[in-house]
C-alpha cells in the first residue's frame, strides 16, 4: 500500500518539485514548491479526518495534495492536467494499485477553479485545501508588492486556516493586513477560488463560509 511517506521519498517527485517551483520562479509566481506541497497535502487529510472519511481516503487525499502541482514543470496553464498525467505515470511506475490511481489523477486533474470540477471526496478536499493556503511566506519578493496584487494579497494574509464549524460548516478562516492589502483586493483575485471551495463543500454536504478579519462572509 502506497503512502504519502513513499511519495515524499521518490527522487523523481522530488525533482518534479525543484524544478517545478523554479520555472515559477521566473514567471513571478508565488511559491509552489515543497512547503506548499506540505500544507495542501496536511490540509487535505486533516479536513477529511475530521470529516470521519476512511483512513485510505484521508491517505489517498493526502498524496493528491503533495502531487497536485507537480504539472507546472511543464507549463502553468494547464498545469491540472499536466499534473495529473505526471502522477499517473509515477504512481503506476511505483505499484499503486490502479483504482486508487484513478482516485488521484482525477482529484488532481480537477484542482485548478478556472477548468475543474469537485468530482469526489478526495477531490473535494484537495481543492478546499489548495485554496486556503494564502499567506506571507509564499511571496518571493516582499519589494514586489506594491506592483504585483497577486503578491500583495499573500503578502498581507497573516494566518489562514480551515475549520470545521460543529460538523455542519467548513469555513476558511483568513487574517489579513488592511495596511497591505484590501479585502476588496482579495476578492478581485480569488473569487473564483472562493467559488469552487462552495461548490467541494457542497459535495462533501457541508455548507462553505469564508471569515476575513473576523467578519463572516456566506
């Protein structure tokens, strides 16, 4: 049975990575690499334990969120699809058994707000987790804010976090620097994320709330 230990240990994963963080680096992009790898993949499988999943789903949820970026060493656009034939190649290459290879590719393949859909529970919590990770360490450069509104909004973002309100509500719960960032600014970019978050709740039947500051926002 493969596990998350076993993908954190294979060079090709970690090549795929390195190199996939680099070709972000130089577009501009924030951070993508091993220690967002880290936080989608805790995310994804802490959301679903306390959501009672299956053990293997809460540890099929883990690995699609360590894998589900490794498509950008292709190209960023795209980069859910790229990412999903990757991780198909490798987890087979590993002896995953094939059903639960399934389970990933198509997790992964539908992460991404601008093409993808909420298709499952691991795919549910992959996408929930992908988009609460928004914070001040994945801006590369802190001089770059005042041009970049993709920079300033992390820049901002203090502390984010995923709660589940008595079993009922996932709310994503966001500290942001008003003195950096607006929250009318995080919304000009993340709507769309906030959008599909709604619709990976609603499949897993719980209700999305997002909390900025504080203030409650259904």
């Amino acid at each position: 049975m493969i596990t998350l230990d076993d993908i954190k240990r294979n060079d090709k994963v970690k090549t795929l990575l390195e190199h996939a963080d680099r070709n972000l680096t130089v577009i501009g992009y924030t951070e993508h690499g091993f220690r967002h790898a880290d936080i989608v993949s805790e995310r994804a499988g802490k959301l679903m334990r306390e959501l009672e999943f299956d053990e293997r789903r809460i540890q099929l949820a883990e690995i699609a969120g360590y894998l589900h970026d490794i498509g950008n060493v292709v190209n960023r656009r795209n980069h859910a699809y790229h990412s999903s034939h990757i991780a198909f190649d490798i987890l087979g290459e590993i002896g995953m058994q094939f059903d639960e290879v399934l389970d990933i590719v198509s997790a992964v393949g539908n992460h991404h707000e601008e093409n993808g859909d909420p298709i499952s529970d691991i795919c549910a919590a992959l996408i929930i987790a992908d988009k609460s990770d928004v914070h001040r360490s994945r801006v590369r450069n802190p001089n770059n804010v005042a041009f970049d509104i993709h920079d300033r909004v992390n820049y901002a973002a203090r502390d984010s976090k995923i709660i589940i309100s008595n079993k009922e509500t996932i709310e994503l719960s966001i500290l942001i620097d008003p003195d950096i960032s607006s929250v009318m600014e995080y919304f000009e970019i993340f709507l769309d994320r906030m959008i599909i978050s709604r619709r990976a709740a609603t499949l897993l039947g719980k209700k999305f709330e997002l909390v900025i500051n504080g203030v409650r926002l259904t």
